[in-house]
C-alpha cells in the first residue's frame, strides 16, 4: 500500500525533522503535506482548515485536535472542554513549535502514544504563523543559534515583526490571527520562540505576565498549572527550566535580571488584556535542534495532560475573569493600570549558567564575554522581575469615537470590541475630552510606523454633538481591557501612541510672515500679561529668541485663528455613567 492508503499503524509516520535527525525543519509544502496524511489516517480526531492568507497568497493553516471530533468553538463549549492555542513560528526562524507540534500530533492521533491526551480539551495549533517570513529560509538568518541548517526569517514579507503587532494589528496575518482568537475565544495561549542572549544550563525558559497585569483567578490558575505543576514534572523529564532570563547587563550576568517588559504588541500581554493566561516559551539557541525540539514536545505535553486533568479549573479561571471585568463598570472607584515599573526590591535568584571570562576588546572598545560550556557554574543574582502599577486610570463609562474617525472603529472591529453606533446627530453630549500638547516623536521608524514618544495631556469637560455614525463603546464587556488598551491616549500601545492620529497635531492654515508682524504688535498692545511672558520667554530660550518663525508663532498660537484649528484635540470622548444613561434612552 502506498503511504497514503495505510493505516495509522501500518506507515512510517517519522517526520521530517526526525529524518534528517534534526538538521533540518521541513517547508511549509512539506510541513502541510504531513499534517494532510495526519488529517486523513484520524479523521476523527484532526481537522485542517485555513484561516487566513499571507500577503504572498500563501494559506494560514491551523490544525484543531481532539479524541472526539470536537471540531468547532460552540462544540467544545457545549461539551465544557477548554480550548488551548498554541502557536508556533511567529518567529519563522524559531520554529521548535512546529516540529514538536507535528510529533505530537502524531503521538496523539495516529501511534497511541497518548490517546486520550486531548480527551477534555481542544487544540487549535498554528504550525507556522508567519508563512512568509518561514519560506524566506536561509542558513544565515540567525547568527545566534544552533541550527537548523536553515530558518526562516524573523519578519514577515511586508518587514513586520508580527510579535510587535497584537495591538495595532497593522500585518494581513495579524489581522487573520485575531478573527481566529475571537472565533475560538481560548482559553489558554502557547507561544513558542528560541531566545537570544547568553549562555546557561537550561534548555528552555518561560514567561509569564506579571500578576498586577491579570485578574486575580488568571494569576492563580497560571501559578498552580504552571509554576506548582508543569514545571516540576517537566525537570523530571530531564530538562532544566528557568524563568525568562533578561540580564540587566549582557556583559556580566552577576548583574542580574529584570522583567524584559511585555505589552500589548507581544502575544502574552494581548492575552493578558483579553483575561486569559498565556505562556511564552522560549527554547536555548546554543543548545541542539533536537534538544530544543523536544524540549517543547515534553512541556507541551505536560500542560495538555494537566489541563486535561482539570479542564474546570482553567474553564472557571476564564470565566472569573471576564465576569470580574463586566462588573468592574459599575465600580466608580476601579483603576485600571496602563503601565508599570520595575519593583525596586529583588529576589533572589539562582543562575544555573556556565563559567565566563571578560576581556576587553580592541575591536569594539567593551568587554567581550566568552563562556565556557564545560564548566557549569551556580551563581546568586537579583531578580528584578517582580512589576507594580505605575500610571493608571479610572475607565470612564464608555468611550465615544466619532463616525468620522474610521481607522479608529476599524480597530475596534479588529480587535472584536462591542459598541452601538449611533444612527443620527446627537446634540448637547456632556463628555470629557482630552487636550494634547508638546508633541515629540520617535526619531526613526520602528515596525513601519513614527511612534509617539511623549506629550503633555488634560482633561477637558466639554459639551458635543456627536454625528451620526458615531460609536459608543461600554466598559461592561469582555474585552473592555483591549478598549481601553487601544483609545487611552497614554496606554504605551494605544493607537494615538502608534502614530494612527498623528494629524491632529497638524495646523492646516497658517498665516503669513507679514500678517503676524502686524497680529503680534496689536495683541502686544491689547495684552500687557502676554507682553511680559513673551519677554520672559525671550530671556528664558535663547534658541526661541533667535529663531524668527517661533517668534511669530508665539503670537499665532494664542490667537483664534489658531484656536479653532483645535490643534492636538484627542477626537476619542469619555462619557460618564450619567451620560451613558441618558444616551442610551435618546
């Protein structure tokens, strides 16, 4: 029989990583050809479906997995099973997560290895996230790992880091990506990298997020499976694990480590906003692609059978937290943290990692670190991983995007948030508006945008008439964390913050050097209180003093000629629970 008319038992069912011995990972061609044969020897318990496609027309495939035909989101949840995401190749060049996925999958549907692993939870698998940037292979590619012989490419063909992109969703397969998370809803997310950095013992290290950055019954649910469960188990399986290791200095990790500072624009800190726990894993570069490989495989695994032992657990963990954040609306006195900052108080740590020497380099004028993998060695260090709140905020009620502003409602679609949209003109609003000032943006690009660095803000009351088309988005959903992640000015992600409304900064009438001379003499002459601050100003900055336009625009920017541009207006309203009221009676 030909290998594709055997049966489970009856084919060589090696993938393609195992026969090269894991010198090589297979092509996406190849990758899908495996699962094709997977999907056609266990019908019943594998499914292949695209759910998007590449900017180079190539097919997003993702794999569900289950012991029973649980195919389908409304399936598993009539069944009260969880559904667990896990994603490889994000990273096309870190692709331990594919290779180990398809083992895995064979171990589970075709060879009995673990039949009843997936017997209380679904899988909803990515083998390969960015398809574009995973055929754009090459030996050269990652300077800093262990092979394969050759790897994808860290961005994808459009130049994005798509585990930059959560938040502004900016990449066709990001924005693909989230239509599978809101169809599906998990309940849990893998994430899986290679890391960079130094050398140590261990063959993998973990992330996850901060606890002041999850609903109290995410945290618990995490520690418990993670920390308490999966990690002892995995050591056991003779793998050494560690959490995510971010030295403070490259050159000296005595120095210690410090929380490397995940958000929005990463995988986990979006699942943190949707109230889901989330694992970033993240295998040794320096160690073997067959080490690394298995090194997933194994804690993969792991978590599978724990969650299988006790879907309820992270099914009660999800369902907490999305009732914990509907009902946080109707508390006026909740905060919400839209940044954080390191503890200053460390833990320690104990580094198992390898015996270093320092020189200095005539090359680079720095210390030069050289391990030596032959001697291991334990050392001490602090551990500044632990982060607390810094600026946070009361949410409002709802926000209020106006009809106009559709590349802002256009996110909100993205991103699966709930609003009502106003079918006509609604007069005399009472909302709170912000004012934005003192803009300064990045001096370069990063990830095709211009970000917004810093500016100064104040809150405004003001009174509105919101046109038609307009939408109003409650705080009392799900997914109010995301909202408030996208539309609060400050949120280090948010929109504004990305370069999405970077023209209402822009003055679009301006007035002419001749005509100024004349403005600034008469309000000079009307304004004794301005006369004395322009001379104070022309005492105070030389460079204003010397610089004739700044001069002029002193004057133009106090005039209403000016004012009614509403030059750094921030168009995204707050409404209040009053005002809600009141609007949604109209």
């Amino acid at each position: 029989m030909s290998a594709h008319a055997a049966g489970p038992h009856d084919t060589d069912w090696t993938t393609p990583a195992e026969t090269s011995h894991f010198r090589t990972t297979p092509s996406y061609a190849q990758t899908l050809a495996y699962l094709e044969r997977l999907q056609q020897a266990a019908p019943g318990k594998i499914k292949l479906e695209t759910f998007g496609i590449t900017p180079r027309g190539r097919p997003m495939t993702v794999v569900i997995a289950s012991s029973d035909g649980t195919f389908t989101p409304e399936a598993a949840r009539a069944a009260h099973k969880p559904i667990v995401l896990l994603q490889a190749g994000i990273h096309p060049g870190e692709i331990e997560g594919k290779d180990a996925g398809l083992m895995l999958l064979r171990d589970i549907a075709v060879t009995d290895k673990y039949p009843h692993l997936l017997d209380r939870v679904v899988l909803v698998y990515i083998p390969v996230f960015s398809v574009d940037g995973h055929e754009n292979s090459s030996p050269y590619n990652r300077i800093n790992q262990n092979g394969p012989e050759r790897m994808g490419f860290r961005a994808q063909s459009q130049y994005l880091n798509l585990n930059r992109d959560y938040i502004k969703a900016d990449a066709p397969e990001m924005q693909a990506w989230l239509k599978l998370w809101q169809k599906w809803l998990p309940d849990f997310l893998i994430d899986v990298h290679t890391t960079d950095g130094a050398d140590y013992q261990y063959d993998l290290t973990w992330y996850t997020e901060d606890p002041h950055k999850l609903d109290p019954a995410i945290d618990a649910w995490q520690h418990k499976t993670i920390v308490d469960e999966a990690m002892p188990a995995y050591e056991k399986h003779g793998h050494l694990a560690s959490i995510y290791l971010e030295f403070k200095d490259g050159r000296d990790p005595r120095k210690g480590i410090e929380n490397f500072g995940s958000g929005p624009r990463f995988s986990t800190g979006y699942a943190a906003l949707q109230n889901r726990p989330a694992l970033l894993i993240e295998t040794h570069m320096l160690k073997s692609y067959a080490v690394r490989v298995y090194a997933v495989y194994d804690l993969v695994h792991l978590l599978l059978e724990d969650i299988d032992r006790d879907p309820g657990a992270l099914l009660a963990a999800t369902a907490k937290a999305d009732a914990d954040t509907i009902a946080r609306a109707q508390d006026p006195t909740a905060r919400v943290p839209l940044t954080f900052k390191l503890d200053p108080v460390p833990t320690p740590y104990e580094l198992k990692g390898y015996a270093f020497t320092q020189t200095h380099s005539e090359i680079s004028n720095d210390i030069w670190i050289q391990y030596d993998p032959t001697r291991p060695q334990t050392y001490r260090i602090d551990n500044w991983n632990k982060l607390l709140p810094d600026l946070s905020i009361t949410p409002p009620a709802a926000y209020v995007v106006p009809g106009e502003w559709t590349s802002i409602i256009q996110k909100l679609d993205e991103h699966g948030i709930a609003y009502r949209r106003i079918g006509h003109p609604m007069k005399q609003v009472d909302a709170t508006a912000y004012r934005l000032d003192d803009p300064q943006w990045a001096s370069k690009p990063f990830e095709g945008r211009l970000m917004l660095r810093s500016f100064t803000l104040r809150a405004v009351p003001t009174e509105v008439t919101l046109p038609a088309g307009s939408v109003i988005v409650p705080m009392n959903q799900r997914a109010a964390n995301v909202a408030i992640a996208l539309l609060e000015p400050q949120a280090p992600d948010s929109l504004l913050r990305w370069g999405f409304l970077n023209a209402i900064f822009e003055t679009k009438e301006y007035g002419e050097p001749r005509v100024l001379e004349k403005l600034a003499r008469d309000m000079l002459a009307k304004d004794p209180k301005l006369k004395t601050e322009f001379e104070q100003k022309l005492h105070d900055d030389p460079a204003f003093a010397a610089d004739s336009r700044a001069r002029l625009a002193f004057f133009f920017e106090r005039s209403p000629w000016y004012t009614v541009q509403n030059v750094g207006a921030y168009p995204v309203l707050r409404l209040d629970a009053a005002q809600l009221g009141i609007l949604g009676t109209k």
